[in-house]
C-alpha cells in the first residue's frame, strides 16, 4: 500500500523517534506510538478491506461533511483520518489527513 502523509507534521511524527522529538508535541507518547503503529498496518495491507480483520481498529467509513473519508481508531479518544485514491498505474493510495479526537472528528 502507498502511505501518503498529507501535514510536515504527520511526517514529523511517524519519521522522528520519539526521544528524538523536539518541543512540545500536539499528541501525547502514547497517541504517538499508536499512530506509528496504525500507520505501519496501512503499509503492510493490500486491500482496505483487510482492515476489518483487526476488530480494534473500528475501520469505518464517514459520514456527512467527511464524506469520501475513512477512520481507524488510535485509542478510546483518539482517530487516523485518511482517504483512498488510486495512482495511475492502479494501485491504492492512503492519504492520512489528521489525528483527531473523536469527540471533534465530524466537525
């Protein structure tokens, strides 16, 4: 699967060892870890749909203004945010957009 982080800072996050980070961080260490974590189960899948296979990912598609949009959870509180696309050669691409809280995930 094609990973494509969409900020410098999902970049930052996933590419900077964590006690090589600098400054104050917009996630805790443990959001962090998840999100390497979650990220590293995107590359290794070739269908999206082998995400329900992991049944704590809670892998669904959105509604209403993120329409076109999918989530897997991080923890309890916390979601990866990403669109598919296909390249021009047909493979699939993730775009990973945002972490977000759930609580501020629809908006």
């Amino acid at each position: 699967m094609i990973i494509e982080l969409m900020s410098d800072e999902l970049e930052y996050l996933y590419d900077t060892d964590i006690d090589e980070m600098e400054g104050k961080q917009s996630f805790s260490k443990d959001i962090i870890k998840q999100y390497k974590r979650k990220v590293d189960i995107l590359v290794q899948i070739e269908k999206l749909s082998e995400l329900n296979n992991y049944s704590s990912l809670n892998f669904e598609k959105l509604k209403s203004d993120l329409k076109g949009y999918y989530s897997i959870r991080l923890n309890k509180q916390y979601r990866l945010i990403f669109r598919v696309e296909k390249t021009e050669k047909n493979e699939i691409s993730i775009q990973i957009i945002q972490v977000t809280e759930i609580s501020k995930h629809y908006e």
